[in-house]
C-alpha cells in the first residue's frame, strides 16, 4: 500500500472546492434532528441534580428545620432527582431515535446528492 499516495489524496480533497451550501444543509439538518434530545437531558439532568442536592441538603440539616419530618423529606427528594438522573440516558437515546426517524430520509437523500457530485 503506497502511503504517500494515500497522504497526497486525503491532503487534495481538503484542498479541493466543496460545494457547501449542500453541507451545511446537512449539517442543520443534523442539527435539527438532535435538538430536542439535547434540550431535554440538559433539562432533565440539571433540574434532577438540583433536586437530589436540596434533598441531601434537608437530609443533612443544612437548610430545613432539621426534624425528622425533614430528614424523610430530603430522602424522598434526593430519591426523586437520582430517580430522574438514572432515565435520563434512555429518554435522551429514544428522543435522539425518533428525531433521526424523522429526518432520515432528507438527510440521506442530502448524502447521497453530496456523494455522488464526487
């Protein structure tokens, strides 16, 4: 396998005119179809990491009146937000599935018209 050849190749097509205005079509597209997952776990994560911290918090008497009735409540609240950490990553990767259904068809039509202009 000649390497030189290889390197001479891969070195022209970065130099090679690209018609971009496809490309970054496919890029929005993509783009487009990952949005809404990345939406919600950002949501979903940050809003369960909250709730898990204000539930060590009133677990640990460093906000609350620090009773026992607080105590189950911090439990209860930290409960929630691991609950909500822990089906994060499989609601991200099922709104990622369905926004790819979605655009599934543009984008592999937008691929195939960029890779056949080759």
């Amino acid at each position: 396998m000649n390497t030189d050849k290889i390197y001479a190749e891969q070195l022209a097509n970065e130099y090679a005119p690209k018609d971009t205005s496809k490309v970054m079509a496919l890029r929005k597209l993509d783009a487009k179809a990952k949005l809404p997952a990345t939406i919600f776990t950002y949501t979903l994560g940050i809003i369960s990491a909250l709730l898990m911290g204000v539930g060590m918090c009133l677990s640990m008497n460093v906000i609350g009146s620090g009773t026992t009735g607080m105590f189950v409540l911090g439990v209860i609240i930290g409960l929630i937000g691991l609950i909500g950490m822990g089906i994060n990553y499989p609601v991200y990767k099922k709104i990622l599935v369905r926004g790819k259904q979605k655009y599934a068809f543009e984008i592999m039509e937008l691929a195939k018209e960029i890779s056949d202009e080759e």
